[in-house]
C-alpha cells in the first residue's frame, strides 16, 4: 500500500509501466491483494484507493493497520474505495491471514 498525496499521484500517473490511473490526492493505494486474504476475498483490487474505514477517513497505510488490528476476527469493516472514477463501499469481514503467507 502507498500513502498518496499529489506529488506521489503525479508520479504514479506519470509512470505508463504501472498501468495504474490515480484520481485521489488523499488516501491509500493498494498496490497488492494477498490471495485468499480477507481483502482478496472482498473483491479488493490493486489500482483501488482506500479513502476511509467506517466513516473514518484514512491518509496512511498506517491508519489502516491501527483500525484493522482493533477489530475482532469475524468483525464487518466498511471500507470506502475510490475504483476508476467510482465511489464503492466494499464489506470486509476480518480473518486470520492464510496459514502461508502468515509464517512469511
């Protein structure tokens, strides 16, 4: 995940071997989606920019860690995603990690 702002926008949009669009100034990109996570399994893509947590809004990739490791396995979290040029909420529900990628 990569924190944004607009110079790090400005950069990824500039670079044509990503193959990513950014519109968001604020928020976090996903840059990667481990398969089977809790993410991966919400439909969360690489190119998305999350926005906010539950009605809260998020600028760092830290932010979200904070909110995640509160919440209890088998909680619902909301996560606001910018996805091309349209506003979706995606449902997430909390996991443990697959057991391969935990003992990385």
């Amino acid at each position: 995940m990569i924190s944004l702002n607009p110079t790090v926008r400005q950069e990824i949009n500039e670079n044509s071997d990503l193959n990513i669009r950014v519109t968001e100034d604020k928020g976090v990109l996903v840059t990667g989606v481990i398969p089977q996570s809790p993410a991966a399994t919400a439909g969360i893509q690489v190119g998305d920019t999350i926005v906010g947590i539950d009605g809260q809004a998020v600028t760092t990739a830290d932010s979200i860690q904070q909110i995640v490791e509160v919440k209890a396995i088998g909680e619902t979290l909301r996560l606001e995603v910018k996805r091309d040029v349209r506003s979706v909420t995606v449902p997430v529900q909390t996991a443990r990690l697959p057991e391969r990628t935990a003992r990385q």
